[in-house]
C-alpha cells in the first residue's frame, strides 16, 4: 500500500513541475515556426515549399482557432471576398455525371509529392461527409450529405449556393476548414459539375 502511495505521489510531482515548465517556456512566436517548418521540408515533387506560406485568411483564422476571437468586420469581408471569387458555370448547366462524381468523391489522390504533375485530383469527400449509402467508411468532420437534394431541393438557389459552398467554402464559413475546390484549382468546372450531380441528381444514390 504504502509504494502505491508513493508512486501516485511521484506521478502528481511529475505533473506539476511539467506544468510550471510549460508556464515558464517563453512563447515562440509564428515566424519561429514558419522557419522550423521551412528547415524541416524540401521541395519533392509537386510539392513545394511555398505550401507552408499561409494566405492573409489562413493567418486570420490561425488567430481565431488559438483562442482569440475573429473580428466580426473581418469575418464579414473574408466571406464576401470568397463569395465574390465564385465562378458559376459558364453555359449555365450545374449538372453533369453522378456517376463520374461518385469516383471523383471516392479518389484522394491529387498535388501530392508522389502524383504525377497534371493528372486529375480527386475531391477525397468520403473523408470529411457520409454521402451514398452503400459506402460505410466515411468521415465527419462534415456533416452528412446523404439525402443532400431531397431534403433541400433542387432550386435555382440551391444550386447556387451549393456551387459556392464547393467552389469557395469561406464564402458561408470564413474558418472553414473544407478545400476550396474550384478557387484553389483543385478541381475542374466539369468535375465539379460532377460533384454537383451526385449532390443534386434524383437519379443518384445520394437522394435515393
């Protein structure tokens, strides 16, 4: 009894000094890290350094998840300036193959070191969204797509909206965390178009 004692006592101590450790480590500041990062990689491939260069937004947010609060007025201009990066079909159709953007949502490969530069990427969605039924591995750190039309519609502005949320997610969520497929070049227009089928086809498994 007595050396259960003393090891529980010895596990506290070891806690509390580490916690006086970490309150007396000075803070290292966003540009230390920049730096270990940069001296820690090397370009291979497609992918290069500039990756670890973060955009005005993704500093913006970085702010925001460590604890400090996102200005409202800054929130308000990263969704519009999203919004307004959205480019919408330009012959009007959102709608292409379900059946291509079943695969498209199944593949997670694309800008990755070991790709070949040039070759499709996939949307990887099955990560992140449950979609059609029949696949059981699936993510959620999104919500579930399952049923996406039939429970919202197919309305001209559904269809907007959803076009958006896959072209530029920050245009409804500044810190979203979901790609931006179209903005970023991700995907193409006709792959999205694709994307958009398996959302909003009735004809897909999706909306059965």
């Amino acid at each position: 009894m007595r050396k259960t004692v003393y090891i529980a006592l010895g596990t506290v101590g070891l806690t509390v000094a580490g916690c006086a450790i970490l309150q007396d480590s000075p803070r290292v500041s966003d540009g230390q890290i920049r730096q270990e990062l940069l001296s820690s990689f090397q370009d291979k491939g497609q992918a290069k350094l500039e990756r670890v260069q973060q955009t005005a937004l993704q500093e913006a947010c970085s702010v925001a998840d460590s604890g400090k609060p996102l200005p409202e007025s800054t929130r308000a201009a990263i969704e519009k300036a999203a919004l307004s990066s959205v480019k919408f079909p330009a012959d009007g159709q959102y709608l292409g193959d379900w059946k291509s953007g079943e695969k498209i949502a199944q593949t997670g490969t694309g800008f990755q070191f070991s790709d070949k530069a040039g070759d499709p990427a996939g949307g990887n969605c099955y990560a992140c969204h449950q979609l059609a039924p029949q696949e059981l591995a699936y993510g959620n750190i999104g919500p579930s797509l399952y049923n996406y039309a039939k429970l919202r519609g197919n309305s001209e502005e559904t269809m907007k909206y959803t076009w958006a949320k896959i072209w530029n997610s920050h245009a409804y969520n500044a810190c979203s965390v979901m790609p931006r497929f179209g903005d970023a070049g991700i995907l193409t227009e006709a792959q999205i178009k694709d994307v958009m089928a398996l959302l909003m086809s009735p004809d897909s498994p999706v909306n059965k």
